[in-house]
C-alpha cells in the first residue's frame, strides 16, 4: 500500500494533515512533558500466535509489569532478568528507557487491569484483567477504568504542558482490531504486530467471532431491526470496549479525554493508539484537537499495516508523528532485527522518544537514544 | 506552656527560626505546588477513646477512603452523606476543599496501607493496613513502602515547583507519639489530638505497653548491653516504624525524601508531621533543609500539645507556618466548634491553605478559604 509519509528531518518523519503536524512540532519544543505508562493483561494476548510480547502465553501476563519495573529501577522484580527473548531480542521498553533518561521526564505507572501487579508505585484505575473477545468477553467494567482515569488525566494535566501516554499490553493489537470493528471503521489488515509476519487471518477470525457473539447479544436484549449496520456500537463505545476491547483502552482514552482539555497529548504507541483515537471520537470528539499520534518508523512504515488508514477514516487532521529509527548499523544483532520488522513499538517506545527530541530541542536525537540504548543493551544482553 | 509564635501577618502565623521562615514565605509565592494526600488505616486508631474520625471505633477504617473521595467528587462512596459526626462537626477535608478549589491545585492520591480501598484513582504504594502498637505491631513492611515512595517523590518532583503532602489516618497521633518515643525523642505530652481533652495518658499507656513488647522482643535477638537508652531504634528507624509507627510515616518520609533533594515540601498536618520529620532526620538528614510544616492555628497555638517543642528537638531550623484561621463568626456551630479544639487538622487542611495563600500571592486568603468553606458545608450539612 502507497504510504504518505514527510520527513520532517533526519530524527523525524510524520502523516497526516501539514497544518496540524506544523502546529505539534512547533509546541512541544522546549516544553516539559509528563510519561504515563498505562499497563493491562487479557486472555486474548495468551491465544497462540498472537503476541510476542513473551516466550509463550502465558508469560504474558508478566510482560507489561516486568516493562515498568525495569523503566524505574532498570531491572525487574516479577521476572529474572528482563523482558527479552531467548534470541536476545529484548522489549521495546528499552528504547523507552533510553528516552527517559536523557531527557529526564517524570515517569508514572496505571494500571488499567492486570493479574500481575509491579513492583512499582502504581496509579490503581480500579480495573480487572480483561478476557478473550474470541467469546465477547472484553472488559468488565470499562466505565469504571475510564472515569478513574478522566479524573486522573485532569489532575495530572495541571502538572505538565503535555502528556506522552505509553502503553504495555500483550495481544493489545488484536483488542485494537476488536475495538475499531466494534465501532464500525475498516481496520482488517490495517492493525500492526509485534510478530514480523502479522497473523491477520487469526486476529480477524477472533474479532469476528466475538462479534458474533456481541451483536448476538445485543440482539436478543435490544430487538432492533438495525443490528447489521458496521457501525453497530459506535453509539455505545463503552460497551464496544466491553466486547471486543481491553482494559488499556478506557484508561488511556480517560486519561486523554481528562487531560486534553487543558493540554495536548501525544499517544505513544502504533495501531492500538489509532483505536484509542476511535475511542475518544466515540466518547468527546473536541478532544481529538489535543492529539498527536507518536510512533516509530517501523510503524508509520509497515507494508503488512496502515495506521495512517486508520487514523483518517476517524479525523484527518490528527497528526501522526515518528521516530525515524535505525537500528541496523547497530552493534547488536538482538536491537539489529527490530529493522526486520518484529516488536516495532511498545512502552511508549515511539512517542516518547519524539518527545524528548523535540522538548530537548534537538539536543537529544535519534543518534543520542540509539547509543544510549546500546549502553542499557550491552548490560542487560544475554551472555553468548 | 509559653508558645513562642510569629504573626505574619493576618492570614499567616509562624514558629521557628525566622530566617528559614522568611525563606520559604518567599519561596512559595507564585509558584506551582502539587498536594499529594496520604492514607492508611491502622488497628491503633481503633483502640476506645484514640480518635475522634469516626463515630466509633469500626468506621475509622472508612474515614480516609471517604475523605479523599470528598476531595474528588465532593461527596463519598464509601460511606453514605460525608465524614461528618452527629452533632454536624466535619472533617477538616472540607477545608482541605475549599483551599484546593480556590487554588486549582492538582491532587493525587496515595494509598499507604488501608482495610478500605477509596473509589478514586490513587497510587499504591504497597502497604498493608497497620497493626496495634499496643502490641508492638505497627507496621508489616515499611521499608518497601519508604522505597516505593521515594521513587515516586523522585518522579513527581520533577512536575511541580514544590509538594504539599498531607495525611488521613486515624490514630495517627498515638503512632506519631510511638514513633518519636522509639526513635528517642521526649514526647509525652506534647503530640496534639482530634479531641479536644488530649487522652494523653492513655496514648502514653499504649505506647508504652508496645515500646516494652519491642524492646524485649530485640533484647533476645540482639543481646547488646545498650538497650536502656531512649534512642533504642534512631539507628534502626524502620524498627522504630515497624514496632510503634504507622504505614503514613513511610509513605510520606519517602515521598518526602525522594522529592526534597529537588523541590521543598510542606509537611501539611501537626504533631503526625513532626514525627515523620524525626524519621527522615534519621533516614537523610540533608533533606530536613526542603521541609516546612505547614498546619492550622489550632495546633500551633494548642495548649494541650507542643510541636514547636517536638520539632525543636530534631532540627530548630524546620519553620512551622500557620493557617491563621478564625471560626468563632463563622454561620455554623459545627464550624465554630474547631475554636474549642475539636478537629484541629487532618487531611492536610492547614498545609493545602497556607500553600494556596502563599502561591496565590494572597488572592486567596483566611477570609475567602472560610467563606467557600460556608459554602461546600452548607450543602452536606445535616438537616435541622
């Protein structure tokens, strides 16, 4: 697919609308910015073959706290070690990391609902784990997560002049996928993954069963005639995301919503941050003024997705802007083969790293994190 | 006993060395704070006769869980109506209110060890609830409460100008009594109450009964000569917590601790806030130049408790400065009765005042904090 993408400078490329991408380069320059990283587990990252975030399913539960943990004390308490694979492909929490510490921005944690809490200081948004949408069964209480995280987003919004919201959630592209249906936009084959081959055939076959079982449902309760429409839950997002979502997503899209009255906000992440867009059209459109996507080159570049199709079907001026990484004249071969296209983004990899460059005003730059990430690299490797 | 006070002015009465007085008045004009609100719940505050939060012993555990919601929502649920007694007297959150609405100042939550959970988003520190000091049961884990504070103090001191930091627990000043006795200090009589006939000999009683259960205990683990001395635990400050202290002390030492090394903190409440200032002397004595105390009239001026007195023994540098309030005229007896002792402080009421007085550059005063006082109070006041 035929990609529109303007490279800004050597540091960044961006799609979208030329007016808005103007507007956000030129605001967060020199400004103090504010990084929640928002966690969350559902059984639908432990279907097989969904996620990479883990050597098998069910230590994906571990992946988002093991994340945060190692971005605060640079080492892990729920797990040995680090988020990495056993080919020494290590998460991307690490480019995260990289960012953080140059640029020195306040770091918090929520949590949206997990089974397995971080050693951390974490801000509860009162949700549980999500299930597996193959059954229809998204999150329980997503208006519970979004109201605890609206308030949240407005306290914190008094703090900082933006916010960048990262996130860590196995199987969070398919939920994306669950999510963008539920609301009646065109997303299949448009969500990214953490895997180099995407398993598109797979994550559609779940979203559409739990469809399936959602407008099932929804038909036996509601009796209407007009339960075929594609755009079935775009007047009831909450209950979109209580079928077909996961907990990240009301927290991040309260967060958003709470605090981009006041501020803007960049969206750290790839395609699940597209769906968050979705979400906050559904819910408080003018906020959509407030938001950037910030993402990686991996994403914004992807020939198996098209973020950039998802975020214009929903509004688009929204502007979406990328770290213009390189990784393959690094040192490594574990950070080498994130140019093949695996991980690609996570932990708020993308946005926060266009962040510290812009708010640094260039004194930090895709040069400077990509050495830095080496160093962090280099002690956490596995021994050959 | 003589009370050596300063009248700043009408708004504002101080104690303490008057240069490090004068610094911080100047100090927190115009600038930005961020009122971070501490809460727990123990079994010392269940203990007959302790504490005046809650109509009786049980509904303690609810009283804090209430009072940060109060401070959300402006109303509760955890409890039915708001933390007010029968006779109308309610709690000093709804100063705390006032002054935060006035000021626009953001608030978190953080959670240092409670039975009851607040429907709020708030930051888990990974406390358990707190034992009976009686018993030499204070407080399970307080190290890794202290450490998951610090890295939060750490990270949000990078967002505001300074920190208030105030506290809801019941029986606090029993604990802080425990606290200040274990880590050597001369204490009796001289930590303040909700009441207004101090039970004085009772908190001596508990403490006592918990400061020998300790020291026995100790005595056949270590077998050291040196266990008479009043300064038993100054050297061992998390057994001091551990054994007379409550989940508060750390959260808000660490907070402290973590934040003070960049920005200063108003240690908003009374004799509960000298304890922990004795804590942190013991932890990081560098950090005592970042701490003011920020409290109320009542307990600065207090005849039946000393905390210039508890506070001159640990570092005579630390200033204390006052909300000078005046409720005698105010419309309502279940205000007016703060003037007869009652109350006196509590969720941080005097600190959150002084700081929006100061930060406001007086915009916002006694008067206008007392005037929107009548206000939230006339609405949940119980019908005649």
């Amino acid at each position: 697919m035929p990609k529109k993408i303007s490279i800004i400078n050597q540091d960044l490329i961006a799609a979208g609308d030329p007016g808005s991408i103007k507007r956000f380069l030129d605001f967060f320059l020199n400004k103090k910015g504010l990084f929640i990283c928002v966690i969350g587990n559902t059984e639908t990252g432990k279907i097989p073959g969904i996620s990479a975030a883990g050597a098998n399913p069910e230590i994906t539960d571990y992946t988002p706290a093991a994340d945060v943990e190692f971005l605060y004390y640079g080492s892990c308490k729920v797990i040995d070690g680090v988020p990495i694979t056993p080919e020494g492909i290590p998460t991307p929490g690490l480019i995260t990391k990289s960012a953080l510490e140059l640029s020195d921005m306040p770091l918090l944690v929520a949590v949206a609902g997990v089974n397995i809490f971080p050693n951390v200081p974490f801000i509860d948004l009162h949700g549980k784990a999500g299930g597996n949408i193959r059954a229809g069964s998204g999150v329980e209480n997503p208006r519970e997560i979004f109201d605890n995280a609206k308030i949240l987003g407005e306290n914190i919004s008094k703090l900082a002049d933006y916010l960048v919201i990262g996130e860590s959630i196995a199987g969070g592209t398919t939920t994306a996928l669950g999510l963008l249906t539920a609301l009646g936009y065109e997303a299949k084959g448009k969500v990214s993954s953490s895997l180099p081959d995407n398993p598109i055939s797979l994550k559609e076959e779940v979203v559409n069963s739990g469809l399936e079982k959602i407008k099932s449902k929804n038909k036996s309760k509601s009796k209407s005639k007009d339960e075929s429409t594609p755009d079935l839950f775009r007047n009831d997002p909450f209950k979109a995301v209580a079928g077909l979502g996961d907990p990240m997503q009301p927290a991040v899209a309260g967060i958003t919503i709470g605090a981009g009255k006041r501020i803007p906000v960049i969206l750290a992440g790839g395609t699940q941050m597209a769906a968050i867009t979705a979400l906050i059209n559904a819910l408080d459109k003018k906020v959509l003024d407030s938001i950037v996507i910030g993402t990686t080159k991996w994403i914004l570049t992807d020939e198996q997705s098209d973020i950039a199709g998802i975020v214009t079907q929903i509004n688009p001026k929204i502007p979406i802007l990328a770290a213009n990484f390189d990784f393959s004249k690094l040192k490594y071969n574990g950070l080498q083969v994130y140019e093949k296209g695996i991980v690609k983004e996570g932990v708020g990899a993308g946005g926060i790293s266009v962040a510290s460059i812009l708010s640094s005003n260039y004194k930090i730059n895709i040069n400077k994190i990509q050495k830095r990430l080496e160093n962090i690299y280099e002690k956490i490797k596995p021994s050959a």
